[in-house]
C-alpha cells in the first residue's frame, strides 16, 4: 500500500502568514487547497514533498463577483460553485469547461487556481514510484533523457488544464500576490512552454484571482478524452467571440502550454485554425496516439464553428 511521504505540515491563519511560508520556502512548498491533482501526485511519489501549506483557513479567496466592467473569480473558489454562477452564463466556453472538468464529486473540491496551476502530465511520469524505477530518470523527475521520445532534449509533459484554454479564449488575466506585493498579468503568461517546469511565477508568489472582461462572448469548449465521467483532456479546444466576430481561438493538451491564436473575423478563424493544427505537437506520452489527438482539433473547431455561424 502506498503511503504518504513525511513531511512539514503548515495551515496558516491569514494570508499574511501564508505570503510569508511561500516566501520562506518556496518551491520546497505544495499548496493545498482542494487536493485533486496534488494529493494523488504526493501518493505516487511523484511530487517530492517537504512542506504541505494548506489554504483551508484562509478567507476572501473564494469567490465570483463583478467589479466595474471586469468578472474577477477567487482562486479558492471551486469548479462547481463556478460552474453554478449565473455570471459564467455569458461566457460558453467557460461554463463548458467547468461542466467538463473531472466529475461532479471532484468538482465540488476542486478549486479554479488548483485547476489553472496543475502541473503537466506524461504517462512514464504519472505512474507510482516503483513503475517509474524501470525507466531511467527523465527530465521531470532530475534526469535527462525524456522517455516519451527517444534521443527527446527536452520534457514534452503536456499541459492538461481545462479551465486555462476557457480564460485565455476570454482574454482573462490574473492577479499574482506575494510579500512584495501584487501584480497582474494576461492568464497565459504565467506558462513557460517548458514541461519541466510549466509555470514562470516568482518565488512566494500566489494566484489569488482571475479577471475577465465582463462582455458577453459566443463560443465553446471541447475536450477529448479516455472516460467522459472524470478524465483528463487529451486534446481540447476553446473559442470566444464578441458580437463583432472578434476573439480567441485556444488549443490545449497538446503541448506544454496552451496556444492562442488571435482572430477578427470568423473567416480568419477558419484560416487560423490550420494553424493551429499545423502547430500542435502531441507526442506519444497520453493514452491516445499523437495523430488521432491532432486530428481531433480539427474536428472540434469546426464543430464548433457550425454552432457559432
């Protein structure tokens, strides 16, 4: 039976406390808020583990409201009262892809910075420790070889959020707070492209809240997947428009990162969208093969596509 490593558990009592620990400790530390990617991460022995700071005590983390012209949503806030506020009705692609997100039971712990921060998966990574140990170290774990692809120079882990395509779609940012203070920066900045190490935020730094533009937007999310109760994406398409055909196209669960493409025009969109295929790059590290999972971003935009035309 798999047991949890020891390690130092923290649960501070205000958010001033919490910016200290992550400052003190810093990549050493895990964040625990609702535990669905973490915990089962921690189990295998995939996520090495000296400090565990759990959220459960700090308050004004949780939470969907609007603010001017701006819809700011609380990282602690989970997917499913996400999923149930009337205000994530303007914005398809969202709602879908809360709707879409694991399965109910985990959406009711899962929370929506846990979601966006989750880190990337590979089938020779994701596995316990022991399975791990037929393999040679790869780049994720402290080696160097990457055992997806052979001769691999880099970590192909992919990013498989489902929330993050949504918000980029939306042209969401979010706020970034630590000791030294806050800052605010668009969703997809926040991502390396590296899947070694998939985000770029400072030390002591935590995701407080997402922002999105308020205005109501068109559009979708799709994801494919082994199991349509709970899996992770292995493929997955978001798209946002306004009324003047203006938006984002994102594809994720292909690659490192999510990629976004920019268009003014449904008729761009069509172009943009061989694009987005040609730049998908899914290797052989999830459960389908690399060409079917490809294959399915074409098929997703155009579904897509017809529902919004």
């Amino acid at each position: 039976m798999t047991s949890f490593p020891d390690f130092q558990y923290i649960r501070p009592k205000s958010l001033d406390e919490l910016l200290s620990h992550l400052s003190q400790y810093g990549d050493d530390a895990a964040i625990l808020a609702g535990g669905t990617d973490l915990v089962p991460r921690i189990k295998m022995c995939v996520k090495p583990l000296k400090v565990m700071i759990s959220l459960s005590s700090i308050d004004g983390l949780a939470f969907v409201h609007h603010i001017g012209e701006t819809l700011r949503i609380g990282a602690k806030t989970t997917i499913d009262e996400l999923q149930h506020h009337p205000a994530i009705g303007d914005h398809p692609a969202l709602h879908e892809a809360t709707l879409l997100t694991a399965s109910e039971n985990l959406r009711l712990k899962g929370t929506v910075g846990g979601n966006i921060m989750q880190e990337s998966r590979c089938i020779y990574y994701n596995q316990p420790k022991g399975w791990r140990a037929s393999f040679k170290p790869c780049f994720k774990t402290g080696g160097d070889v990457c055992n997806a692809i052979k001769g691999g120079k880099r970590c192909f882990a992919t990013y498989c959020g489902d929330l993050a395509p949504a918000l980029i779609s939306l042209n969401a940012s979010v706020c970034l707070i630590s000791k030294e203070g806050e800052r605010e920066i668009p969703l997809e900045a926040i991502f390396t492209g590296n899947g070694t190490t998939p985000f770029s935020l400072r030390r002591g730094e935590l995701l407080k809240e997402v922002i999105i533009p308020s205005s109501k937007t068109i559009g979708g999310y799709r994801k494919l997947r082994m199991r349509n109760s709970i899996d992770y994406p292995l493929a997955s398409v978001a798209i946002s428009s306004d009324e003047a055909e203006q938006g984002r196209l994102v594809v994720g669960a292909v690659n490192p990162h999510p990629l976004s493409y920019e268009f003014s025009s449904y008729r761009q969109l069509k172009e943009l969208f061989e694009k987005a295929y040609d730049d998908a790059a899914p290797v052989g590290n999830m459960d389908l093969s690399p060409l079917y999972r490809k294959w399915m971003i074409r098929v997703f935009v155009q579904e897509l596509l017809k529902g919004m035309m």
